[in-house]
C-alpha cells in the first residue's frame, strides 16, 4: 500500500463518518504521547476530549478533521496511520497508540506502525489560522484553484514542476502517485522548469490534475471502494495507474516503455515520448 493521498483520505473520511458520527467519547488513553502535537500536554488533551461528541467528520488536503461540541482535531495519517472501530473487548496490539473510547462500548482506534502520525485540538475556526492547516494551498476542487492561479504560482519558481506540484503551498493533495498521473495525462515531462510552460499547457495540466483528483475520489465508492482489513482498520484500494508503478510496462498511449527517473528525491515515472519538456 502506497501511502495515503487525498482521495484515499477522502475514502477514510467517508467510511470513518458512517462508523463513528454521534458516538460520545467517554476517555482517551494516549499510549504514544509524541502524536499529540496540541495541546503540549496529552493529558490535557484526553482531558478536553472527555464527553465530546463526534458531530461530523470533514478534511483540508490530507488532514482529517474531527468536528466535536467544543474542538476540532485535526488528524494526519502520515505514512501508515490506520483508524479503526472496535470492540472495547477485542484485543488490540503495539502499534496501537491512541484509543477513543466511547459511551457505546466501542472503541476508535488508531494504530500507526511508523508513529509517524499527527494530532491536534483546536477551538472551532481557529484551525484554519494555525500550523498545520494555516499553510496549504487550495484544494483541487475550490474555486480559487483556477488555471490562473496555477499559472502564477508556477511561474514564481524554477524548480522542477513535479516539485512545485508536490508543494502543498501550491494546491493541496496531490502526492508522489497522483502527480505523475496528472503530469502523464497533461502530456508534460516531470522534469521541466514550472516557470517556462506555456499557458496552453498551463491550462491543460490544470484540468488534468481535477480530473485525476476528482476520478479518483469518485472511484472511492466502487473501484477504490474501502475496505475494512483483518484487524478492523479502514483501508483502501486504488485507482488503476497509466504510469505510477509501470515501469518498464508499456505506455497505455503509446506503447514506449515507462521510465522511472528521480526528481526532487521523489521516484518519478512518466513516459519519454508522450511527455515532452517545453
Ligand atoms: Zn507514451
């Protein structure tokens, strides 16, 4: 499994809120006190959360966001971050570091191998202002995310545009797949300078990158449907690829084998005779 982008966050999300809206949280025990980023102090943390009611569940780019009565968590799976609904009796193992207990008996669970994952509790609206989330760029599907807004980001920088792709200042939610998915099917080579594509291509790769965002996020409910593993946990499968993982499988368009390359110290594949630098 690939780490999580946003459309399989979005999967999460949506599968987390059918499991968990409405449950009262009756206690909160930390085991690995580093997720808990805010407040300073997890016991304070658990402290607040304590009788919090879970109303919905939304996300800004990767991030999960945990509206409550009082607060907001904002929580990022990293690399290996898993939620998971269980049984306060079923057994549970060491990679599970925190864990919501709830009125009903139920149990949120979430287990991260790598511990690698984040926590935060906030008022209300004052999320936005704050590191993590204070940061980000425009979701994919915002209005302000326009070609043209694309355009002057880009222009701003001569890295290469996978690299300011990847950038969650510049839009949020595109990782190391859906990158060089979008790259792929806007015809642009991974390596070309942001600054000097043209508008035309601008435009395109703006289109391409809602369009592999937004399919993927729609396969959520049938191809890339979630699932839930042998331990209880949410996951998820993904979306076919043209190029991610294909390398030195035949190009979808073209038949030329596809390259894999590193850009950025990201593992990059794209296809040298469909994507052409300007
Ligand atoms: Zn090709």
């Amino acid at each position: 499994m690939d780490v999580p982008e946003l459309p399989e966050v979005e999967t999460v999300r949506r599968t987390l809120t059918g499991l968990v809206k409405g449950k009262t949280i009756k206690s909160v025990e930390i085991r690995w006190p580093n997720i808990i980023k805010r407040p300073a102090e997890p016991e304070e943390f658990a402290r607040k959360l304590t009788g919090e009611t879970i109303q919905s569940i939304g996300r800004r780019g990767k991030f999960l966001l945990f509206h409550l009565d009082h607060y907001v968590m904002v929580s990022h799976l990293r690399m290996e971050g898993k939620y998971g609904l269980h049984q306060a009796e079923e057994p549970d193992d060491k990679h599970v570091h925190v864990i919501f207990t709830m009125t009903d008996g139920t149990q949120l669970r979430y287990r991260d191998v790598r511990k690698f994952g984040t926590m935060h509790l906030f008022k209300p609206g004052e999320e936005a202002g704050e590191l993590p989330l204070s940061q980000l760029g425009p979701e994919p599907d915002a209005e302000e995310f326009t070609s043209a807004y694309l355009k002057e980001r880009l222009a701003k920088t001569n890295r290469a545009v996978k690299t300011a792709l990847l950038d969650q200042k510049t839009v949020v939610g595109l990782g190391n797949i859906y990158v060089d998915e979008a790259l792929f099917r806007a015809g642009v080579h991974p390596e070309t300078k942001a600054n000097q594509l043209s508008d035309k291509t601008i435009k395109t790769l703006h289109a391409e990158i809602k369009n592999t965002l937004q399919e993927a996020i729609d396969a959520g409910g049938s191809t890339v449907r979630s699932y839930i593993n042998s331990q209880g946990e949410i996951g998820m499968f993904q979306l076919q690829h043209f190029v991610y993982g294909k390398k030195d499988e035949p190009c979808k368009n073209c038949g030329t084998m596809i390259s894999k390359i590193v850009v950025g110290g990201r593992g990059t594949h794209f296809c040298a005779k469909c994507q052409k630098k300007e």
